[in-house]
C-alpha cells in the first residue's frame, strides 16, 4: 500500500511479503482481495495490536 500511495504509484511488477500466522495478534488484520491488500477502512493505521497479544509479548526486561 505504501509503495502504490507514496513510491511508485503503480501495481505492476510489485511484491510484497505476506505472513498469514499474524492475524490472531491484531485488531485489525490485514485482508487480501484478489492478490492485493485491502486498504483499512478503520479510522487507524492497521497495525494495533490486541493488548493480551501486545502483553505477552512485552519486553519485561
């Protein structure tokens, strides 16, 4: 999304890596159509965490 919107502006020839195992960890995951990323409609920027997910995996230090 970011390469379309502020890099090259267009689909062609463009890649990008997808992890499927994430999606429990969010409120929002991610969505595919047609081999391309759905844009959010959710007023934030798609990667907030859930906060038992963010918990667990807390540095405790």
């Amino acid at each position: 999304m970011f390469d379309y919107l502020a890099v090259s502006g267009q689909w062609d020839d463009r890649v990008i890596e997808y992890v499927d195992n994430q999606h429990e960890y969010f409120v929002h995951p991610t969505e595919i159509v047609n081999g391309r990323y759905k844009a959010s409609t959710a007023p934030d920027s798609g990667v907030d965490m859930k906060l038992e997910a963010a918990e667990r995996y807390l540095y405790k230090g």
